[in-house]
C-alpha cells in the first residue's frame, strides 16, 4: 500500500506543533511528506523546506493547493498546522480542490469562520479531520468504550481540567505572542488554546453533548488581552453536568489534562501525563488500575497501541493515532471505499462544536455568567 | 496541668463522629471525658455512657448542663456531636452557663440558628470551636504559613472538591439517613456535610474571604430530598476566582477532599487522603514535595505534628489538634490569661459563613445560578 | 473495665519512642499511665515524670519493678522503651515479678540476651508484647489475611525494604548517638534499628520463616562503628526466596518501609509512607487498590481499624493497635481467660528471630556473604 | 542529508521486536528501511517483506550480507533482532563487510561467542550500536549528567530492579517460547532477557563498573528450564554497593525496571513505566520532581527529547533516540568524521558486560552465592 503524499501549511523552523505533526505521520509510515507552504513568507518557508529536506516548498498556501492540484503526483493531503486565524482560508483552498484536509485545532479563531468552513467542508468530496490528538490515546478509546458498553451506567458528574503555567507570566516568544493575540487566536485564549481540548475530550468519551454553560473567565496577567483562565460549569443532554477549568496561570501544572467520569454504576479517571493508565471504579468495589494493552483493556484500545503493557507510549503515539485512523479512511477513499469499521477521529463538526464553546465561553462571561445555550 | 472535664452531647453507640471526637480528645492527653447524654433518648444515652465507662450519664443535653454548671467538678467545655438541627439548641445551653462548647460542623441547620447561636456565643464568656478538622492537618497549616507568608505571591486560583461516592445509591443505614434529611441535615446536603469543610479550608488557607458565588446543585440519587452534588463558581476578596466540587455520587471517591492554590508566584496542592505531603511549585522550579516534619516545613506544621517525617499522621491526629489547640484556649481561659500565640482553631464566625455558604448555594441554584451574595 | 495500669521504663524528655508509646496507649482508652522510671539518673527521670503529671516515679527502672510489685494498685504491665542494650535487665525484672512486659525492638543487643530473655519469658507467668509495630497497621493485616487465605497462591518471592536517609552524614542528637553505639544499639546498626521490622514484616505477611541468609553490609559514613546500609538475600521455609535492603543513607528516604510479596497466583504490595492503601493483583487481571476499610478489605483489617475508608490512619493508630491487642490479652490474663480468638502481637519469639536476624547479617558479612542459618 | 539505508535481519510477522526497531528507525527521519531477512525460513521471510513493501527481500542474513555489500546502493547498516542465538553469527557477517551493526540485547547467547563477536569487530571499521533501548531516555541521560555533576557525590547504593509478571504460569506463544529455551537465550532467562537491561542501566547512570556480584538464581515455574527470577548482590569499582532484582513471575509488574542511586549528598530515582519524571532529593532538601524537559532539566535530556513538559514520552522515543544517535555516528563515519561531541549510545563493551553479568550470576548460583568477578 502505497504512502499517502502530504503537504504541510505552517510549520516552519520555530513552531512546535509542525514538527509533532510530522514525526505523527511517520510513526506507522503512512504518510510521505513532500510538499510545503511552511511560513509566512516565502523566503522563512524555502529556509524551512531546505532544513526538512521537501521535494516540494511553495511560498504560501494559495500556490501550493493550486499547484500541487494540477500535479498527477500531487499531494493527496495537507496538515494545516499554523496559528488558528489562518485556518479558515488555507483549509478551503484544498478543500475546494479535493484535497483532504488534516487540521490542527482550534477549527478557526471565529465562530463565522467556523461556520463557513462547515459549508466549505460540506460541498467538498474531502475529508476533514481535526487533531484533538488527546482522542487518540489508547486508554482515552478505553474509557468512550466503557462508558459505551454501560460499564459505569448512566453518566451523572464530568470533571474535566487542563491546567499549564507556562502563561503565569507574561511571555513574548513566539509561541506565546500568537496564542495571546486575539486577532490570531481568536476571542479565547485558555479557552481556545486548551479548553477546547478539554471540552472536546469530556464529549468524545462520555458520548453526550454539552447543551450549555455558564463561564467565568479571566485574564489574570496585565495587559493580557485574552482569558489566561477560566471556569466553566456544563450542562450535557440527558441531564449530567459538568465542571470544566482551563488555565494557564496554574504553576506547578505542565499539561495537567485530566478528566473523571462518573455514572450510576462506577467512575473513570484519566490523566494526559500518564496517559496509560485507566482508574476504573465499579461502585461498591477496589478501584482498578487497568493498563494499556493490559488486564482488562480493550480492543478499543488495543487497536491504537503498538507495544506491551508496561511500556508507556506517549504523545506523539497518541497524536500518531490520529494521523493512522485518518490514513485509513483517505486510502479508503480512494478506493471509493468507506471507512473501515472502527475508525474514528475528530471532524469539522467537533471543530465547530469547539469553536462553539469557546464562543459560549466569552458569551456568558460577558453577561456574569449567565447559561448560554451552545448553538447561539 | 490538670485535664479539662469534658462533656459530650451525642455520640452514642452506633454513631460514628463520637468516637471521633473522643480518641481526639484522648491522644495528647489534655482532656478527661467525665458526662454525656450520648443519644435522644435517656435509655439509649444510659447505655451508651456505660458501654463507655462514663461517670455521669444525663437524660438529655439540657439535664446535663443544667447540672453540671451546678458541680464544683462539672464538665468545663462539652463536644456537640448530633446531627446538624440539634447543634443550636444543644449549645445554647451550655454557652450561657459559660462551659466552652466544641461543636462538630456544619454550625447549624439553618442560617437562623446561625446567626441566634453567634449572638448566643457573643454574649457568653465561654469559648466555641468548631471543628472543622481539616484545618488541624500539618501539612494545611504549613500551606497557610506558606501563602501567608507570601511564597506563592497573591492567590489567583483556589480549586477545592471533596468528592464522596458513598451516596451513590440510596442507602438507608443511620449514618446516611440523617444526612439526607433536610429536618435534620438543614437544605444542604452534600455542600452541608462536605461541601462546607471545602469551603472552610479554601478560606483558611489562602487567608481569603469568599464574596459571592454561583452554585449549580443536583439530587442525582431518585428520590433524594437534598443535594448530593455541587458545582459552584467563587469569587474571593481581592479578585482571586474558585471552583468548588462536592459530591456523594463519585465512584472511586473516599474522601478525596483536594485543595489546589495558584498565586502569582507558584502553587500548591493537598490531598486530604494522602495528607502528609505538600506539592509546592514556586513557578519556574521543579516541583517540591514537602513532608509533614521534612526538610522544607515549618514551624506551623511542627507545632501540631508529633512524629517524625515519613511516619504517617493521620485524620485523627488532625482531628486531635483542633482539641488541643482548644485545650490551650480553655486552659488560658481558665487561669484568665488569652490563649498563647499560634493557637489557631476555627470559631463561631467560620461556622456562620460555613451555613451562609449552604444558603447561599441553595438560592444561587435556586436562580438558575446566579451570583449570591455570601452575605445574602 | 478498668485500664490497664501502666508503667513506663525510659521514654525522658529528650526521646522520641517513649512519647510514641503513650500516644499509643491513651488511643483506644484502655490504659491510664501512672508509674515511670524514666531516664537513665534519678534526676532526670524526676524531671520527666513531673512533666508527664506521672502519680509515682522511680530513680530506676529496678527500683519501680520493686515497689510497684508490692503495691496493690501496682503496675500491671510496664513499656520499656530504652536503648537496646538496657531492654534484657529491665524486661527480666519486671517478668519475674509477673508484670506484663510491653518491649521496644529490637528485643537486646545481644544474642546471647535474647536468649536469656526468652528464658525469664518462659519461666513467667506474664505476657510480652514486642511493639514491632508496623504489623498493627490494617493493611498489613489485610495482606497477612489473604496470603494465609491462599488470595496469591504459595508465595516465591519477597521483596522487603526499609530506606531512611538521616544517618546520610554524620550525626550527634541523642537518637542518633545511642543508634549508631555498639555498646548500646549491639552490632548491628540499621539491621538492628530497622532491619529488624523489615525482616519481621516480611514473616509475618507471609507466615514464612526464613531458614538462612546471606548478607553484604556496610558503614558509609566515616567513622561509624555499625552497619548503615545492609543487602541481603533470604531464603524461606517452603522454597521462597526474598531480598532485604535497610539503609540510613538513602537520601530521599524518610521511612520508606515496603513490602511486596508475589506468589503463584497474585501478588501483594504496601508501603509504610502510605500505610491505607494495599495493592493486590491477582495474575492477569487489573491491579486493584484496597483501601483501609474500604470495598475488598476485610474483618482482619477491620477490628484494629477505627475511622472509615478514605480517611487516613497512621503510624500512632498502627502502634495503638499493638497495644490494644495486647490489653485484650492482658485483661485476659486478669480474669484467667485465654486471650480471644484473633488478638495477633509480636512476641518474644519474634524477638529472637530478629536478634538472630541482625547476627546472622553480621556473621555472613564476616563471612564474604556465605549463607548463615538464622538459627545458627 | 540524506537517509541512512537500513536492513533487518529477524523481526517478521509475529515477532514484537522487529516492529519497534522499525518505529524507533522512522521517528526522527534519519534511516530508510530497504532490504530484510525476517525470518528463519526464505518462505516467511519473503511474506514479511513483502507486507512491509520491502524493496528487497532475502532468504537469510548471510545472502543479504553478501548481496547488500555488493550493491551501490547496499544498506550501510543493519538491525539485528533475531533470538539471542543468532546475533553472534549474523553481526559477524555484516561486520566483515563493514555494514554498521544495530544489534538488540543481549549481544549474544554464550559468553564464548561475546568474545568472539567483540574480535569480530575490533577488526571492522563498522559501527556496533548496541539497543540498550532505556539508556536512551531523556530522564536517565539526565540522570547520568547529574551523578556525573556530582549533584548527588560519591555513589554509595544502587538498587535496581526489573520485574515483569508474564512468565508466572507456563507460556507457550513464540515470545515465551524462545525465551525460556537455553539454546536459544543462553544461560540465563530473566538474566538476559531483563536483568542486562537493569544491569546496564545502573552501569550507565552510575558511570561505575561492576568488579563482583553474589546471585541466587530460581526457576520457580515447574520445568523451565532458564531462570525466572534472580536475587544479585553487586559490588562496584570505587566502593558503591547494590543489588539487583529480575523477576518474570511477580504478578503486577509489567515492564518495572526502577533505578535508585544514592550518593553522598543526594538521591535519585527513576521508573521506565513512568519515564518522565525524575525524582531528585539533596540530601536535606525537600524531594524535587524533575520533568523531561521542565524546570531543573537539562541539556543532556533535551537534546534528546522532542515535545514540551508535561507531553508525556515513551518506550519508543526513548528506543528512537538510540537510533538516532546511532544516525549521527554512522553519518559521521560516512563522512570520514568522528562521530560528534555527546553522542551516546550503547556499544560492543557494554555488550560484553552484559554476557558477564549473565555468565557471572549462572555462576555464583551454581557456587552457592560465591561472589565471582564479572572478569571471570
């Protein structure tokens, strides 16, 4: 089976999340990278381009879809992998052009944008999948099949976190700049930089839909333009509810991701920074520590795991995960065929659903934190 | 330095804070338990106090203080261990015969009682503790010189919960039944019996008064008259923001009480089930695990520790400083002096804002949660 | 039932194990303490026991075991809490004048002693209790409970440890002073401190005697006359085979007892620092988390347990369980009753296995580690 | 720069191996597999190259030595990754041919073809990697430049540890099967397979060589015939003394290789299962916990780790970076250059060891726990 051609947008030498997209592609070797628009000017993406070896460097996006489209060996994918403004615009160029689209999150820095780029989505035979890459951790499939397969009943409480302190002070380097700048960010800052993730993860594995929320929000450093912290409370459909903090005020924490699930008949807790590990709690009996491809794991986690239990995989495998399920379903479609059963990986409508939020987010803090539906 | 006779009010045979109560005021040997009216009725309370050994046994609360304000060698402060609607008749009585009441928490069962029994206390010579236990852990006390002292700069984000699963299902054995009854209990359920100890200890260790909250509260439990679960919001004094967790309905959880404090400058976290340890992160630094009597405690944990670091210290250790921090109040009150410096025990005021914060939590709720006033 | 009345040899001012030992009796009500000998002048026991409030105190312990045998409200047991090397003399004139002996560990300094002693022992009619206390905690019970009820299956390996680091340089208080004297502590220096409960943990979660060893022992720190660190390699009755590593110079280490057992079927793990937790899992399922009190935990755990699951015993609550055992088989003897089905103390024989422990270590470190019987 | 062309020899279908040498080649983009000799026979070598889209498959090693060597475009290195048995004849034949040798562990079966292979390649200009995988952890090369700092002083005690729980019972699938066959591993089971690595990481952080160790070695499980677990007392140059645990039947351990290092003025501890933390204790200071890449992290880990603290890595990062810097020597040697300042990786010698270790402990078992020279 032949590797699926990819094209990057952004990524350049100084950003962080390009080069993670890249080593995700590669780890199942499903993917060759040969084309890039890697910067915002054409001379920062050739310096990129030559650094990484590319066959093919453009000097931005616009020239890369429209060229590369015209190409029989052109790219088949592109990761777009810049700050969220940008989103919108480089993503409908491949879309309209049928190339499938692997974009990181959040879907656009605003709620107009995102709704375009559902349209946009919608009337393109392309795939669009969205790296929420915590979605890809083995143990994160193990809890959604658990909570799937009633094993702690009828879900009542979620508590989600994803505390950082690298914003504790205030920061100008780049990676800092973009993220607290509303023009590139969007209206949220935690909220959209990690909240997103958080929200997005307590809904991929409980299954249910946030029906609305009220938010606090706050921008604790001076002169911060966007919410440095926030707390949220939810209301899901079918009546369980919700806390969600997200902060990047918090010391002590790096990626502190974590969330706790608990229904009628038992609990789960889950943390990214130990991510193959599942606490498992039928009510009324020991807590178990089920572990990756251990006792009492799952297909569900199996089938995204690549080593023995007691050898931890990480991030990048989980990330790694994301690109894999995406390659099944792109060699599928170009076969014509669906995707196998079981894939699975985040679409526009969880990006929109996070733009949603953080939208929601901003909305109801603006009003004392009123409940703000999600679909305002 | 001669014990103090004490009293106790409740605590009878199957009752469980009883005991409690007296191995604290047992361990560091400051007090001699001499009278009860252990039970609602003088058949049960007789047969409680003999089980115990006690010397006098009384028909009821009123009986023995009435009496033993009249002895020569009658009890010099009581502990007040009934359910919750009992606590301001019960200590009304003693306060106005000047014997020093010890009363478990919450302080009442409604927020009338609350402010009758702060008048009552204002207008009594005798001392009142209440006994929120959590404030006797070293390694909480240690966490308050910590903040106090300026080593985590200006709070910015306090997350408390005290998650509890025991309630998970309905259970109808005594311990459970009271602390669903709002007769007994008062209108709060999880946020009266544990929500109130997460609130308390939020404010005792950042030295933070809560100014306003929103509270989304739930019954999940079918048929249950009062709340087993709480999401609220805070905002403190000086700006700092809060969550706050309680629940009785979260498998896996024990008495997972947590609290997480993030200044300007670093932060710090306690678990109340691994309570001999202190995580502080000045922001920048590897994270330190303090030990209760290690190398980085202070003074302020010293003070109320009686093992060296690396031997555990417990609930009822904590539980035993409360005691003893009283017993040096009483022992000073006795001999007209004021209690010796450091001597630090949660007062009648705590109590009150512990019951404003039931009420407060209630109404927020009530209103779809919006932002009530603590002093509503 | 009237306390037991207690007397106490050693345990001044200045100690740290004597203070310990009255915590521990006051815990569970079931002595009252009213006779010492505690220091090694007249003077300064004086002076203790006029700290202590003690009724009758002794210029030594030979002068206490004397009067109070005469008096009919006498001491009916005595703690001795000494240096080892005092315990022999001491224990022996208490036994022959029929007075319980309640006895710090390691049982004396010498072996021929400890031989002696378990001639006094026997050739009384009073009990004696060896406060190896770390088998009063309710999870080693828990673990002692299912090992004999086959949960892991015949047991083939036993990992044991005790790391401290104080002794990491050298050291001149008081405790350190007599601990690393030969003539004080006997030969062994950590072995003896706290090797001692290491080996004897290790026995009695197993219900193993260990038949021989082998040992490499060391003194790091210059100038030191015992042992510091200590590794050896046992070999169990049965065909189980075990490693044992204590150490005084492991920084990091406060007292970080552990104990793992693995068997055919299962295997077991605890560790002193976090006393409430016990880990089990049987092969190929999940590991489970037993907590005190908690769901799995059963009766052995539960009668010397007093609070409920999630709230934290410790150290104080595991040494006042050995002495509430031994006042169940105490009160016994007062009424010349057997001790009651369950009541489970380290004895007299258990002091000897440990004095032969910590010769044996040094004689096969003598040896370049040949395997010495521990009956040798 | 371009790819290194890479060959495998072992590492088909059902091998687990194989595959993650393949993982940890691709990760960091520096080497091309084209050429394989999966399997014992040419018919299952040819279906694993070919569900691997290998360019060019062979019947065994030796023909593709041959044939690569002759090639222009021949493989310029080659993983080894057969059973044990094997290693000894097929490094041989790529090294003649001065084909750089990847080589898994332990070098090889018997301590006589160690010797042999270590001539094999004192006389070839080719490279010997050898994959002592956790060597390449970020937290352990962090290690090692702290003891080599001498942030934690002289060494005094290492205490290592690999106990895994898979061998409990009888196994008869190819991963077990081969494992616990003598012809195939060597002498010993757990020894080699588990113990070269504990043994060889403390070798590594330490930066200390092994002069003698005493082991009492057991096959618990009834007719294997390797052992399944060993107890190893070990003595270092310069004085450090340790001891050394593998285990195959400990029930709840999965992958539990654990290294302590205590020192003079401080301590260090390190867990493969949770291998981004690094625990650090100054003797006298509170416990710090270090974090890849996070504050106290220094250069000698970040040079080989590749997303921020708090984003966890894992086994095969850590394996990729033992082939990525193998990629630095290789490139540099095709250079004509040394390979550049801070490359690490394990070699031939530490091969070597690793055999004498193994033969060392068959032994001194054998003698009862004589110590024997690891020179022996």
């Amino acid at each position: 089976m032949s590797r699926i051609r990819l094209g990057m947008v952004g990524g350049g030498n100084d950003a962080f999340i390009g080069g993670v997209h890249r080593i995700a592609s590669r780890i199942d070797d499903r993917y060759e990278l040969v084309a890039g628009a890697l910067s915002s000017t054409p001379e920062k993406s050739r310096a990129s381009g030559e650094a990484l070896g590319l066959p093919r460097v453009y000097d931005d996006y616009k020239q890369m879809a429209q060229r590369e489209a015209r190409r029989k060996d052109g790219i088949e994918a592109v990761s777009i992998v810049t700050p969220n403004h940008v989103h919108y615009q480089a993503a409908r160029e491949f879309l309209k052009r049928g190339i499938h689209v692997i974009c990181d999150k959040p879907l656009t820095s605003t709620l107009a944008d995102a709704k375009k780029l559902v349209k946009a989505a919608e009337s393109s035979d392309a795939l669009f999948i969205l790296t929420h890459n915590y979605t890809g951790y083995p143990m994160v499939r193990q809890a959604r099949g658990m909570v799937a397969g009633g094993e702690i009943g009828a879900v009542r409480v979620v508590q989600v976190e994803y505390p950082q302190d690298w914003l504790s002070v205030e920061q100008d380097f780049k990676q800092a700049a973009w993220r607290t700048d509303p023009n590139q960010s969007g209206a949220g800052g935690s909220t959209g930089d990690i909240g997103t993730h958080a929200f997005n993860l307590a809904c991929f594995v409980t299954g249910l839909e946030v029906e609305s929320l009220c938010a606090d929000i706050q921008a604790f450093v001076p002169g911060r333009q966007v919410d440095d912290n926030a707390h949220v409370m939810l209301r899901f459909s079918g009546g369980a509810r919700g806390m969600l903090w997200c902060s990047q005020v918090a010391p002590g924490n790096e990626n502190a991701l974590k969330l706790r699930v608990y229904g009628e008949k038992g609990g789960l807790e889950w943390a990214q920074e130990d991510p193959n590990y599942l606490w498992f709690t039928p009510f009324g009996e020991p807590k178990r520590l089920i572990t990756r491809n251990g006792a009492g794991a799952g297909e569900a986690a199996a089938r995204v795991s690549r080593v023995p239990p007691g050898h931890p995989e990480g991030y990048l495998e989980g990330f790694a995960n994301i690109y894999s399920e995406a390659a099944e379903a792109i060699v599928a479609a170009r076969d014509g065929r669906p995707a196998p059963d079981g894939v699975l990986y985040p679409t526009i409508s969880d990006g929109l659903k996070g733009v949603q939020f953080v939208s929601a987010c901003v909305k109801s803090s603006g009003r004392d934190a009123a409940w703000v539906r999600l679909d305002h």
